[in-house]
C-alpha cells in the first residue's frame, strides 16, 4: 500500500498542473490503486456550443474505464455512452472530484456498475465498433495505445462525430514531467508519443481540422467533411 501511495502521490504533481479541473479514484485490473485526471464533459460541451452554436445531446468516451466520465455525462444531462477493452473492478469505494477555484466537490461512483449492466459502456474495442455519431466523442490516453499504422483506421471510427477530444502524454509532457524529476506512467503500455505538432499533422492527414485547446489541454479535432 504505500508503494502504491508513493506512486500516486508522483503521478499527481505533474497531472495537477496539466489537468486541475477533475479527478478520480480506481482500483485497475491488476488490483492497484490508480488515479485518473481527465476533462469534465460539461467543459467539452460547453467548447462545442462555442464552435457550434447549439448544445451537444450525446457523448460518447472511448476507454471509458469505470465509467465515471460517462456517469458525469449523465449528470449533465447528456446522452452518453461509452466501451472499454476491459472490465475493471466494480469501483464501488470510488470518488472523483470537480475543482474549480481552489473549491472541491466530489461523490460517490458506487452506481456505476449499472452502465455495464444495462449496456450504457460496453466491453469492446473501438476497433469493432461501427462509426461513431455522438456530438462530442472522448478519447483520454486512447490514441496512445495504438500504433501509427493503425491510428488512421482508428480516426476513421470519429469521421462522423461532431468533435473529437483527445487528452493524452504527449513528448513535451514526458519532457516536463522530467524536468520536475517525474517518469510519467499509465495503467496501459502506451505505443505512440509523439509532439503536439505530429498529432496535429495525424488529425489533419486523417482529414480533422484540428488544435490544441490550451485552456482544456486537450486535442480538439473536427472532421472536415462537417
């Protein structure tokens, strides 16, 4: 156990800085403690009524993990959904937290084994899936995991999406994080680090009109086709 803390208590330094608005706790498939820092769907859906001029009605989260983003879709009143590749643990110890100008909220996820339940985050790869069609889909950590032969194949799944958000280590967050003496990590072994510019140059080979939100630290990608 206080290997386990040690290792959260590394991981939180650099992650806080980058992603200061929402965390949550999980234990992962092999048992141990984890923390996730991610992007509120209520902040992504309000970039998208910037862009769009309409609300977005429907979410769906790529490596939905427990399903605690999807579950806070839900809070916000959206459609949301989601797969994952595996079944972690039912998180019924779990909390996750809202920040937002030094205040903290957080509550329970003990509910979210009903999105497995009735079919709300399916175990599957994204790789099966037919196109996806939410207004807003979400990817933290996901495109690292696939290698650059297969990411195009990947980003087809997103062409008919409203906006694609993407969060995920890039080279210049190893680069930081070791400036601070941090070795970055993931409960997954990720396959493509890249800069933020060759993810930019991907998103638009693969036909997005894409950029990196500074304020949510996150890729915002649009298909060119809409």
């Amino acid at each position: 156990m206080f290997l386990r803390i040690i290792k959260n208590s590394i991981m939180r330094c650099y992650y806080d800085i980058k992603y200061p608005y929402m965390e949550y706790n999980f234990t992962g498939i092999d048992g141990r403690d984890y923390i996730m820092f991610s992007v509120p769907p209520i902040m992504l859906a309000n970039e998208y009524q910037k862009i769009f001029n309409t609300k977005p009605k429907t979410f769906f989260d790529c490596g939905a993990a427990t399903g605690a983003v999807v579950d806070l879709a839900i809070h916000y009143g959206l459609d949301a959904y989601g797969i994952d590749i595996v079944k972690y643990p039912d998180q019924h110890q779990s909390w996750f937290y809202m920040r937002e100008r030094q205040h903290k909220w957080g509550w329970s996820t003990a509910s979210l084994k009903k999105l497995f339940d009735n079919g709300r985050i399916k175990i599957k790869s994204i790789l099966d899936c037919e196109p996806i069609t939410a207004d807003i889909a979400y990817c933290n950590g996901t495109l690292t995991y696939f290698d650059e032969q297969t990411l195009p194949i990947v980003l087809s799944k997103f062409q008919k999406v409203g906006m694609l958000c993407a969060i995920h280590n890039t080279t210049e967050d190893i680069n930081a994080a070791k400036q601070m003496g941090e070795t970055l990590g993931t409960c997954n072994e990720p396959r493509t680090i890249r800069t933020n510019d060759w993810w930019i140059e991907t998103f638009f080979k693969n036909n997005f009109d894409a950029h990196y939100n500074a304020q949510l630290r996150t890729f915002l990608a649009i298909p060119r086709q809409k």
